[in-house]
C-alpha cells in the first residue's frame, strides 16, 4: 500500500514536522538577532572575521569528525538495531553514546592544540594582531567541539525515538546567550574595538559567552533524554562486527565530509584573503563576514522547513528501506520534495528581490553600515538562486543514508567541490576584489545544482523511478505562481527606494509589504493551479489555530 494512503504523505510528514518547523523557526529567528548583534558589536571587518573565521572551526572539526556520521550511520543503525530486537537497540545505544564521549573528550584536546594550523588554513592573510587574536579565539572556542557533539548525538537520539521537539527548540538558549554577550561587548567596547586595541576582559566576555551558550543548549536536552526513556549507562561492550559495520559506513561517510571541507576550506581562505585586499585598496570589507552572514540568511528557509522534513523522513525511510519497501522510499522523497518546494521557492524569489532590505533591517546598526549591509545583500541575492538545488541536493543524500549507502555521497560530492572549487577559484582570479565574495557564492550554487541532478539520477535507477511527472509538475506550478510574487516585490522595491531611499525604517516598510501581499499572491495563485500541497500545508495549519479541527 502506498505510503501517501497509511497516512504517510504530505500531511504525515507535515504532522511529524510542525513542532520542529516551529521549533526551528524560534531558533532561527532568535539566530538572526544574535548574528544582527554580533554584527552591531563587532562589525563585518577585521575584528569580526577573526572571531567568525575562529568560531568556525568547531563546527568543521565537528563535521569533519562526528556529524556526517550521526546523520548518515548512527540514526540508520539504531534504528535496524531496534527493528531486530528492542533491548539490544537500547544497549547499542549505550555503546555509541559512551563511544561518542570519549571520541569528542580527546578531539577538543587535539583541536585547541592546533589553533594556529586552523588559522593558516582558513584564515587566508590574516597576520599581525588579527591573526594573534584569531589563534587565541580558536583555541578558546574548540572546547565548543565537545558540547557540540554530546548536544548533536542526543539529538539523533531523541529523533530515532520520534522525540523531535527539543532539539530543536536547544539553540533557542544558545542564541539568547550569545544575544547577550554582544549586548554586553557594545557596552564596553562603546569607543570602537580593533584586533590590536581589544582587552583582554573583552576577549574573555566573547569567548565565556559562546561557550557557555552551546554548553547550555547541550544541557538543555537531557530532562527530553530522560523523559524519553534513554538512561546512559557507560558501556563499550560492543558485540562482533558491530564496530566493523559502523566503520564500513564511517569510512564513506568521512571521505565525504573530508572532501566538502576541503571545499570549504578553499571558500573561506579566498574570502578572508579577499577581505584584507579590500581593506587594502580602501573598498571596505568585503571579506568573510559579509559572506558567512549571507550564508546565514540563505540557510533559514531550508532549516525551517527543510530540516525538519528531512529529520522527519529519515527515521521513516529507513525504516522502509529496512523491509525493503523501495516504492515507500521513493514516496516518502517524492513528498518531501515537495513540500520543500512550497516553500523554498517562494523564500528565494523574496531573498533575491528584498535582499537589500533584509539585509539592512538585519545588520545596518552599531558598527555596520547601510554600505556594509548591501555587500552582504549582493552575496544574499546569489545564495538565492541556491536554494532550491541545496534543499533538493540534502534530501537525496538522505535517501542514500536510509539506504545505508555512504559510498555514493561521498563519490557524487566529488564532483560538487570540484565545482566549488574551480569557480572560487575563477572569481578570485577573474572578478574584482569587491565582487569576490558574490562570484564564489555563484559557484556555490553551480555546485549545488550539479549534485542534485546527479544524486536525483543515481536514485532513479535504484529506485525503480523518481516520481518524476508529481515532482515536476509541482514545480512547474509553484514557477508559474511566483510571478505575481516577483511583480509585486520589485514593484514595492523599487516604489521605496526611488521615493524614500534605502535607510532602517524604508527596509522594513519595503520588506513587511512586500513579502505580505507577495506571499498572497503566491498562496492565491498556488491554489488556483491547485498545488495539493499548498492545499494540504495550509489545512495542517488551520487545523492547529483556535478554532481549527
């Protein structure tokens, strides 16, 4: 039977997802007020790009170590392990757990010893007191890499138990403590702060704060541990070939990540090396910071409803893929697509319209100007045209992890950062130092479309088809209702800008009018060419309002 008629469609996984989307939507929003005030704090330049380029690197060493791996082998395996016997799930779980602690103890140790090989690789030319401070910092903020792992391990936990809310809801703390540590940096630091000027009270506020916001968010999941049953017990009493199996999948999984860091690496060295040129030649910063926050700004679609439809599904899909229901897989990807779409599209056609008013309304105060917010609105606008194949690229990684297929991923990535690469690399050579950051955000885009038409082809032959006629019929229809949507916003765009002109109070008229009546039009038309699942997402709404069913 298929999926759509158990109950497993797009109103199963819409169901499954809403306490996630509105989750991450609270994390996400309170995301954006916490990077708008790390802007306002430490501005986009040299100061800024020390502290963001630093504050980087436990997430790489992260993902470099431990996250591809949680969401490509250990969700998927405790799942089996539960399939084949309850108990022996719970005790596997002990095992990784107690595994995953002291694997992350001795990487912290390692990652704040190699603070300054960290900085030479992503730093770019950074030198003086901005390299001196960028070290200290990544020393400081590698302890970030151990409560980072623990928050993320429980957070797969909790997801194979169905237990979606919490992590979710986690950063919400994180943001609010950051928010206030660079609400407290603006009032010391009121005369203007550089790498060689700060003091160290000043440092020890930064790097006290984003510490202890991401220890509070991993603390923050365990009453949701315990009251999902989960009691850790330190255990490493693997049983044969349990090591071996996960390690087979590891393997994979880690030449992935590996060869999208070296990806990444390659972007963020250029970019930093494009920010102290720019400084040179008197054109403003136009380095990493400008760039790193229009990579915040491009993610928060995806992770609003992306996210949470992929956390969603994968538990599903591996299980389907466990019983060998290759149909119920291909239906449950079909469906999640989709949905992805509703809403995906219409975010990219906003951000390439208002990119210059978010950006303003976001990041134009304290020590960041109108000027330095439409660097970071020009790089937005380029991100957009990503979006759609980004969230279609990461849903069909996630059919290959159901699968238990790490290999295919880590060979299709490959050609992505090649990609990657060889456009960054283009737009350094090529393009002028203030357009640097906006070519290699366009790579970033190729890139993403390349794996996406890739990774949609391999699962067409192993899945028997991909649904192709819904899936582009879909997309055909939410095209065709975004027009009114794109009429409509560069109407007002352009109403506001010649008649009052860019400014805090302009952007945000530009941007509440502008994405309302858009977001009419689109749902309008939407429903007129009767997207089903347009339709669906918003009686799954309804339903949830006063007075709904």
């Amino acid at each position: 039977m298929p999926a759509a008629e158990r109950g497993g469609g797009a109103g199963g996984i819409l169901r499954s997802g809403a306490i996630m989307a509105v989750g991450t939507l609270a994390s996400r929003v309170t995301g954006f007020l916490r990077t708008a005030m790390l802007v306002a704090a430490l501005g986009t330049g040299a100061l800024a790009d020390a502290y963001n380029t630093a504050n980087t690197v436990p997430f790489i060493v992260y993902d470099l170590l431990l996250g591809g791996v949680l969401t490509a082998v250990v969700v998927p395996l405790i799942v089996r392990a539960r399939e084949r016997d309850p108990e022996h799930g719970a005790r596997y779980e002990q095992r990784l757990f107690t595994l995953a602690v002291l694997g992350l103890a001795l990487i912290t140790a390692v990652a704040v010893a190699l603070g300054p090989v960290f900085i030479t690789i992503y730093g770019g030319s950074m030198h003086g007191d901005q390299r001196s401070l960028a070290v200290l910092f990544a020393r400081l903020f590698a302890v970030q890499i151990f409560f980072l792992g623990v928050s993320a391990f429980s957070g797969a936990i909790l997801n194979t138990r169905k237990r979606f809310g919490a992590p979710m809801w986690a950063p919400v703390l994180n943001n609010i403590v950051i928010c206030c540590t660079a609400g407290a940096f603006l009032l010391v630091a009121s005369g203007g702060v550089d790498p060689g000027s700060i003091g160290g009270s000043q440092v020890a506020l930064l790097t006290g704060g984003t510490i202890g916001g991401m220890a509070l968010q991993t603390l923050a999941l365990w009453p949701s541990l315990r009251g999902s049953g989960f009691r850790w017990r330190p255990r490493l009493d693997f049983r044969k070939g349990e090591l071996g199996e996960m390690g087979r999948m590891a393997a994979w999984t880690l030449s992935y990540v590996v060869i999208t860091q070296i990806g990444f690496a390659i972007t963020t060295r250029l970019a930093n090396s494009a920010g102290v040129k720019g400084r040179a030649e008197g054109l403003g910063d136009v380095g990493y910071t400008p760039y790193f926050n229009a990579y915040q700004l491009f993610q928060l679609p995806y992770a609003i409803i992306g996210v949470s439809v992929i956390t969603a599904l994968l538990p599903r899909m591996s299980e389907h893929a466990a019983s060998g229901r290759l149909a119920d897989v291909r239906d449950d990807f079909s469906s999640g697509l989709r949905l992805c779409a509703v809403v995906i599209f219409p975010a990219a056609a906003l951000m390439a319209v208002l990119g210059p008013e978010i950006a303003t309304v976001l990041f134009a105060h304290g020590r960041t100007s109108v000027a330095n917010a439409e660097v970071i609105a020009e790089v937005l606008r380029m991100f957009a045209v990503a979006l759609v194949p980004f969230a279609a690229y990461q849903l069909t990684l996630r059919v290959f992890y159901a699968l238990q297929d790490t290999r295919t991923p880590a060979l299709i990535s490959v050609s992505v950062v090649a990609t990657n690469i060889v456009c960054a690399l283009l737009a350094s050579a090529l393009l002028p130092t203030n357009k640097i950051i906006v070519g290699i955000a366009g790579g970033f885009a190729l890139a993403q479309t390349v794996g996406a038409l890739v990774g949609w082809a391999v699962l067409r032959g192993r899945l028997g088809g991909m649904d192709g006629r819904r899936v582009v019929t879909t997309g055909l229809k939410l095209v065709v209702a975004l027009w009114p949507l794109l009429g409509f916003a560069y109407a007002v765009h352009a109403l506001v800008r010649t008649g009052v002109g860019a400014g805090l109070v302009p952007g945000i008229v530009a941007l509440a009018v502008g994405s309302a009546g858009g977001g009419v039009l689109y749902l309008l038309f939407a429903k007129l060419l009767r997207v089903g699942e347009v339709q669906t997402m918003i009686g799954t709404i309804t339903a949830r309002l006063p007075g709904g069913r």
